[in-house]
C-alpha cells in the first residue's frame, strides 16, 4: 500500500503521518523545508520533533481537522485530494510548485512538474535540492530515512504486513559481518560446559578424546622381528639352530623335517649363542642375543654343511624394530579434541586402551518448515519437493552430530513453539521461516518463548536471514542448571536456516559447523586459502559464498571427470579453485558437485586472487575432480 514516506527515527507516528500528509502551520502556507523558517531556519523535515516547524504556533482547528483527515486517507490507501503517484506521494491539498524546492521528506510526484534547478535522484525515491543561499547558516541534518509505504501501515497496525517488512529491513540493515558471526558461532560453541563419558573402543569411532591418549606400554613392548628370516648373533657365516619346543602344536602341517623357527606369540626361545642362525616370523620376539635379522631372500642355506650365508652386507640392528621405538609408556600419543579416526582406535589399542574418554557427540533435532513441502512425488499445485530434509541430517552427521529423524512442522507456530520449548538436543536445526513473511514464524516464537537473539542475519550472499539464538526453556527455573541440553550443561542453541537450499548451505557453514565444533570439543578449524582461477562477482557490501571445486594446475581434462575441462588457468602446475555455475540461492547442482565453497569479499574478486576456502565435510574423503559445471 502506497501512503507517503515515513517519519524520522524517533517521531511519534502522528506527528510523521501530519508531515507526511503536508498539512500548514496555522496563518500561512508551509515553507520549503531546508529553508529559513518564521522564526528561524530548518536543520530537517518538518516532522522532526523541536524543529522550528513544528514550535511556529497553535494550529488552527481547521488545520488539524485537515491533518487528521489526510492521515486517515493515507491509512486508507488514498489522498484527501489530488491523486498522489505510486512511487512518490505527495501533499494532498499542498501541490509542489516549481518555484519552492521540496525536501527529502516531502517527495516530489510524478504528475506535478519537477523544477528544473533542483534535480533529482535516481536511486533515491525523493529529489534533494542543490544548497541556496543562507544555507550555510544552518548546521546540515542528515534526512529522515526513506522507508517504503508500507511502513506507515505497520505504525497503525504493529502486526501487519508492513510491520513485519521494516522489521526484516532493520535486521538485514544490523547484519553481522560473515567473519564476526562465524567467530560468534565458534565462541558459543567452546563456552558450554561438556560431560565427557567414557566409551569402549567399539563405540568410539566419530567422537572426540576429551582428554590426551597417553601411551600406557613402551610401543613395541620389546624387540620384534621386523621381517620373516634369519635372526643371527655375531659375525657370519652362521650354524643353523634348530628351536626346540617353539611352535610344536603348528609343525604337523609344515612337511617332515621343516623347522618353523621363533614364531610371533610365543615364548622367548633358547639363548642364541655367537656365531648362531635361527630362522624367525615377522613380529615375533628376537632374542636377547640377536644382533640383526637377514631377510630370507637376502640368505643363501647351504644345508649339507647346515650353515647360513649372506647375500649382501648385514648391519647390526636391521630389520629389529627396537623396544619403545614407536614411544615410551607415558608418552603423548594424540592431544585432546583429537577425532577418533580408525586409525586412532587402532593406535589407542596398540597402547593399551580398551575404552576411551571421549566427547558425546552433540544431538541436533532438525525442525523442516513450511506448508509448500513435499516429501515425495513430483512438484505440482504450487508444491515443491523438500530438498533439506534429506540433506541436513547426514550433512550434520558428517560434521560429528547425533542427529534426530527430521520433524516437518509446516508454518504451525504453536507446534514451533512447543518442539522448541520441550527439545532434549544440544542444537536445534530449523529449514526456513527466519525472513518476515507472513508465516515466517521463527523469529516471533523466539521472542515469545524468551530466546536471546546471537546472530540475528549475516552479511553474506546467499544466506542473509540466517540466525543462531540461545533457547530458553518454559521449565528452565524448575531444572537445576546444567542438567538440561543432553550431556551439556546451560541452555539448548538454535540455528535458523534460510529456505532456499544454498542459502541453508551457506548457514550451516557460517554457523552451524563452526558451532558443532565447539559442542563436541573440536578445536576450531584452521583457514586456508587457494588462488581461484576465474573472475567472481561479488555483492556490492555482503561477502559471497560460491562453490569451488579444486583443480591442479596443468591439467584441461582428465578421466572420469564427466565433461571437457580446458581454458586458461592460473599457470602450469598450480592448484587453484575454479568457480561453479548453477549458484543461485534455490540452487543445489553447484554445491553437489562442489569442493567447497569459496568466500568472496563484497565487491568479488579478480582470476588470480586468494580466496578462503571452506571445505565441505566429505571433500577430504574424494578426489579432485575437473567437475562439470565450471
């Protein structure tokens, strides 16, 4: 609805919706603002509280008859007069002469003339005049902020549709810069309290260590045998021994007069004296006695005189894995905030572990809104497939979380209400909502529920709406502190997620992942940054977050890339990032087929710039590729 600019920041509505409609002081018509005024000069509009304007005398009855008038029609959609523009409204009963110059605050209309010494704006919805003179005796004011039309019909109707737009304005306007909100995420995450558990080494894949894994043995315990062979005592050649006794239950099966030598698992043979040869299996223990091992393709047996030669040189200790040369029983082997790997249960095994103290993984319910979603089938009748129901869950599991079957609420706020305030998560993921629509429920249920607002909106393109507050609970007063929010003490943090499936990528990114990090005990991870290989354009003020897929340098095409790659690249033999198209923020085929994403700074970035690159969570675990879509 079209009903004039709105008023200062800090005027009353009724005095805005008077100015805005242009009503005179009493005695006279209403002057230029921006210029002397009975009494003295204007610093602003005339709907600034304290201005001479508005101090020039009683309004006649007549007058305020009329404002009131004007102001309801304004309400109304409609002037009391003259009909006023759609883009530019204008006093109803005070039309613009071309000889008076109109100020911000009073829009000039398209159907009255425009005088043609004041010129006028082309991104600005009201015209500002050039200085004149006697201007310089006033101390300048900065015009009232031009806000739509609609805002005029919030002020008469708080929850009206108006309202709710100046309300996404004001927060898109307060945005968090890309790289503050991040480090915001990453402190909110490492200042909650964790209850570390313990775990046997069956569980403990995909969590963290809470504490170090210190060695509890020397690795190896004692000197093995590094190769199958020959462990040999003194200088050669060597008279072959015979081990009696080691191995027995395992000779049936070696063939008659097959000697099995010192097997690995059992007991330490016979002392071996200088001069002596006894055939050995790798890892088994060497004998106190033995100075090094000769391979058995690197030996020559000359068994009618039963005595061992070598091929090549032997040094004293090769192919002896040495007792404590892994490490020594108190060592540190891996720090806390280490990720149990398979690699590190096996580590954890060889020290010695059969249970390790490790961080619980934090559980996330992830809430999917909107009543436009499918679930299955193709889209029809206006409704879309949802896309972030089955992407969010492994995507988060990915990350190290626990995560819940994915709960569809539609644009219910009273069902918002009650999963938020009854949730047992450590984090609550919740798919659309956090704009100012009309069933855009999130950020009211927050404010009804008692939520501090973190992050309310980011700088970054797509993904601006995204949030991240800190629950309260109804029974929070009721719960001893620390014991709500799983195995975690304090309260339950929410990230809100924008609808459109890249800008939801883009929020888990920016805050999501950087806060599971801190809930499970990671510390935070490091930035690195590659030279990307095309132009990216960038927004004017927000940063960018593009998909990127890693090439090395050199290369125009490979197998299994897909599709033909080619063009000019940052030089031979470089690893740099090549922009993906498809990157719209409804958009997934970009992101699919991506790497990672690369953060542009406003303005975008030139073919040979380092940019920060954010690794998606399986990137690490494939190859590079040339992609398809670049």
């Amino acid at each position: 609805m079209d009903i004039g600019p709105s008023p200062a920041e800090g005027s009353s509505p009724a005095a805005s919706l008077s100015g805005a409609a242009g009503s005179p002081p009493a005695g006279g018509s209403s002057p230029a603002v921006g210029s002397p005024a009975a009494g003295g000069s204007s610093s602003g509009g005339g709907s600034l509280p304290g201005s001479d304007r508005t101090q020039s005398g009683e309004r006649s009855r007549t007058s305020v008859d009329r404002a009131v008038e004007q102001a309801l029609a304004l309400v109304g959609g409609q002037s009391s007069g003259a009909p006023h523009s759609p883009d530019q409204p204008h006093s109803a009963d005070q039309p613009h002469s071309p000889d008076q110059p109109h100020s911000a605050d009073q829009p000039h209309s398209a159907d009255q003339p425009h005088s043609p010494d004041q010129p006028h704006s082309v991104d600005q919805p009201h015209s500002t005049r050039r200085p004149r003179p006697g201007d310089e005796r006033a101390e300048p004011a900065a015009a009232p902020r031009s806000l739509p039309p609609d805002r005029d019909a919030g002020a008469a109707d708080a929850h009206g549709r108006g309202g709710r737009r100046q309300e996404h304005r004001q927060r898109h306007s307060a945005s968090v810069p890309w790289r503050e909100a991040r480090a915001l995420a990453v402190r909110a995450g490492q200042a909650i309290e964790v209850r570390a558990g313990r775990l046997p080494l069956d569980r403990a894949l995909g969590h963290v260590l809470a504490e170090p894994l210190v060695a509890l043995t020397d690795l190896p315990s004692f000197n093995t045998s590094a190769m199958d062979g020959w462990v040999v005592s003194g200088p050669g050649p060597w008279n072959i021994r015979e081990v009696a006794g080691a191995g027995d239950e395992k000779r049936a099966g070696a063939g008659p007069g097959r000697d099995l030598g010192i097997l690995a698992g059992r007991s330490t043979a016979a002392p071996l004296r200088d001069g002596d040869a006894v055939r050995i299996a790798t890892g088994a223990r060497v004998p106190a006695e033995g100075d090094a091992v000769i391979r058995s393709e690197h030996a020559h047996v000359d068994e009618a005189r039963r005595l061992l030669h070598a091929k090549q040189q032997v040094l004293p200790g090769q192919d002896i894995r040495s007792r404590g040369q892994e490490c020594r029983a108190g060592d540190r082997l891996m720090p806390a905030g280490t990720l149990v790997t398979p690699a590190v249960l096996g580590l954890a095994a060889a020290a010695g572990y059969d249970a390790l103290v490790v961080v619980p993984r934090p559980r996330v319910d992830v809430l999917v809104l909107g009543d436009e979603l499918l679930t299955g089938g193709l889209p029809h009748d206006g409704l879309i497939r949802d896309a972030l129901g089955p992407m969010i869950g492994p995507w988060l599991r990915a990350l190290g979380a626990e995560v819940s079957a994915p709960q569809r609420l539609g644009d219910d706020a009273a069902a918002l209400r009650r999963v938020l305030t009854t949730s047992e998560a450590d984090l609550v993921i919740t798919t659309g909502g956090t704009a100012a629509g009309p069933v855009d429920h999130v950020h009211p249920v927050l404010a009804e529920i008692g939520a501090e607002l973190l992050v309310d909106g980011v700088a970054v393109r797509p993904g601006h709406p995204m949030l991240l507050a800190r629950l309260r609970k109804e029974d929070a007063a009721a719960v001893p502190s620390g014991s709500r929010g799983g195995a975690r003490g304090g309260e339950p943090y929410l990230v809100g997620l924008p609808g459109n499936p890249l800008a939801a990528v883009s929020g888990l990114l920016t805050l999501a992942e950087p806060l599971l990090r801190g809930l499970s005990g990671r510390a935070p991870e490091a930035p690195y940054r590659a030279v990307v290989r095309d132009e990216v354009h960038g927004h004017p003020r927000d940063a960018r977050l593009v998909p990127v897929v890693h090439r090395a340098g050199g290369r125009s095409g490979g197998p299994g890339s897909g599709c033909g790659g080619g063009g000019a690249g940052t030089g031979s033999g470089a690893e740099h990032v090549v922009p993906l198209q498809y990157n719209g923020p409804a958009m997934l085929r970009g992101v699919a087929a991506a790497d990672g994403l690369a953060v542009v700074p406003p303005g975008g970035v030139r073919s040979g710039t380092e940019v920060e690159i954010l690794d998606l969570p399986w990137a690490s675990a494939m190859p590079w590729t040339e992609g398809c879509f670049t």
